[in-house]
C-alpha cells in the first residue's frame, strides 16, 4: 500500500512539473504572438554564378596559367560585345516602353521538403507569388521536391500554388531525388514535366487513416469516457470511446470518397496513366515509375541544374520567415506537442495522402 501511495505522488509531481513547462510555454508563445506579425524575407542565390566559379577554381589546378590567361581574356572580349549588344537592347526598349521583354529567361530553383501537416506550403506561398510578380516569357520553375504526403487539405494547397504558375503559363519541372510519395505526388503530377532519380520513391495513390482505441482499457480501469455532439456524423471513429459499425462504414466511405478525388485530380493532370493500375496505394522506385507513365524521365536535380547553368541564370528562390525570441524559446515543447498530436489525433479523423 505504502508503495502505491509513494508510486502516485510520484506521478502527481511528474505531472505537475509537465503542466506547468506547458503553461510556461503557452504563456511565452501568446506574449510573442502579441508582438506583431511576424514576417520573412526571400533570400536569392545564384546557383549559376557558384557553379562558374566551381568551374573555374577546378580549372585552375588542371590547366596552364598561360591558357587560363589566353582563355580568360578571350571571355573579357566576348562578354564586353555582349555587353554592348544588351546595352544597345536596353535603350531600344526603353524608348518603345517594354523595357521587361528585354529580359533574358531564367530558371528559378525551389525546394519543399514537406511535412506531415505541409506547412512548409506558407514559404512556397511566398515563393511563387514573388516569381509570377517578376516572371517574363521563357522563364522556367525546378522544384525540388521531397516529401512522403500527409494531410489532404495541406497538400491540396500545395498542389494549388504549384497551379498558379501553370495557370500563368510557367513552364515546371519537378524533380525527386529521394521521395514524392501520395501527397508529394499530388504535387508532382501538376507539372509539365517529373524527373525522377533512379531509386526515388514514387506514386502510393491511395488514401489512410488509423488511430489507437483505448476503450477496452478504460472499462477495465472503471473509466468512464463521455462524447457529445450535434449532427449524426459530427465525430464517427473515437480513440477512447466504443466505435460501431455504423461509424466504421461511414468513416470509409469518406475515405473512399478522399480517394476518388484523388484519382480525379492525378487523372486530369496526367490523363495518359492507367489509374486501375497505380492508383493501389503502392509505390514504385524511379526505374519502375517510368515504365508506368508515373514519371517522364530519369535523372537528378543536380543534372537538371547543371544543364541549365551552361546557357542561362540559374536562381535559388527561398523564403525564411524570421523567428521571434519567443518561438524559438517554445519551439522545441510546441514541436513535440504538435508532433504528438498529428500522430495520434488528427490521423485518426483527417485523412493522410
């Protein structure tokens, strides 16, 4: 008995230690959210001016300073023509008034490695809306993209945005190295064109939802769990309270349904796939994918951008918000928290791609 007593208060501190990190937590990241919006700023790299200059520190151990130097002046000469020959442009389209078409076209590089919720799509957000504000014809949008899927709604959007460049008549390519998977391919299929590594991970059309049942435990534990609510279908399938045939059968067809949305939506992008084949809820490797029509070509990111870099500017096109003191203080406890939550929670009743 005495051991049950000492066992119980020991719970009881452990559990008012966590309850109040927690309240500490909550308090530091609702003064921060008080501070005003918080915002971003898009950093640009030029991935086609660090790939001259790899180029050129290679070049420099491989070959004789005589031809470096005879090389070098000769790109000084090429590119002083060149200069004048856009300056000559430049004051052409100036008096005409259509000083933009001047513009030479170029590649913008963007990354999404997605989550299970797809929050990172706030940065592609920003990304895009940037790129069709400054975008003239030729120019082109890589994604690289990485992401196994995950909730319907946040990479319904995903796919969304990666649409607005479509819709404005931007050529995409999108890339995977490693994995675009259920949701991931939801975003993969709204390009022109999918590249695919070898051993990538690609497809798993399909739709799931799962979530533990803990009533049995509760009633051996005489716990009683109550749920209220308006409507017949308000909650159907429940972690702590009995679940009934009823609320099974009604839970699947909205899967079902998700998935039918699904097919139509990978269907209209890709109208020349063979749903009844890939749209299983299996994967395929990269190698497998082209054979199925999942996938265009094969190849990496790094192939695609290097190409590029040869004959046009290539830029990185990135999006950091800027975290507040408070966040970064909360981060690590409201990470952990929304980690577990999406697990067991919202798995449970949102569907996952």
């Amino acid at each position: 008995m005495d051991f049950l007593f000492d066992y119980g208060l020991f719970l009881a501190k452990i559990i008012t230690v966590v309850v109040a990190v927690v309240s500490i937590l909550v308090i530091v990241k609702s003064v921060g959210g008080r501070q005003g919006t918080r915002k971003g700023s898009l950093e640009i790299t030029d991935l086609s001016e660090r790939y001259k200059e790899t180029v050129h520190h290679l070049e420099s151990h491989l070959f004789d300073k005589p031809l470096l130097k005879a090389r070098e002046k000769a790109e000084k000469k090429a590119e002083k023509e060149k200069g004048k020959a856009r300056q000559s442009e430049i004051k052409a389209a100036a008096k005409s008034g259509e000083l933009s078409a001047t513009r030479e076209p170029r590649l913008f590089v963007l990354d999404f490695h997605g989550s299970i919720d797809a929050k990172e799509v706030a940065g592609l957000r920003e990304e895009i809306s940037a790129i069709l504000a400054v975008a003239a014809d030729g120019d082109e949008v890589l994604l690289r993209l990485e992401t196994g899927g995950g909730m319907v709604h946040g990479y319904g959007l995903a796919s969304s945005q990666l649409d607005r460049l479509k819709q404005a008549g931007i050529k995409l390519t999108i890339a995977v190295d490693k994995v675009a998977a259920s949701g991931g391919y939801m975003m993969a299929c709204v390009a022109d064109q999918i590249i695919s590594a070898p051993f990538a991970v690609v497809g798993s059309i399909g739709v799931i939802a799962q979530l533990p049942n803990f009533s049995k435990v509760l009633k051996k534990n005489d716990i009683e769990f109550e749920q209220i609510t308006a409507g017949e279908f308000k909650r159907t399938l429940t972690m702590f309270g009995e679940n009934t045939d009823k609320a099974r059968e009604k839970f699947q067809s909205e899967i079902e349904a998700t998935h039918g949305l699904f097919k139509d939506f990978i269907a209209e992008h890709r109208p020349s796939l063979d749903l009844e084949t890939v749209a299983t809820g299996e994967h395929w490797f990269g190698k497998q994918a082209i054979t199925l029509g999942l996938v265009d070509s094969i190849g990496t990111s790094d192939d695609f951008i290097m190409k590029a870099c040869k004959d046009r500017e290539v830029l990185q096109v990135h999006y950091v918000q800027r975290k507040k003191l408070a966040e970064r203080l909360a981060g690590a406890g409201s990470e952990a928290a929304d980690s577990l939550l999406l697990k067991w929670i919202s798995r449970g009743q949102r569907p996952i791609m």
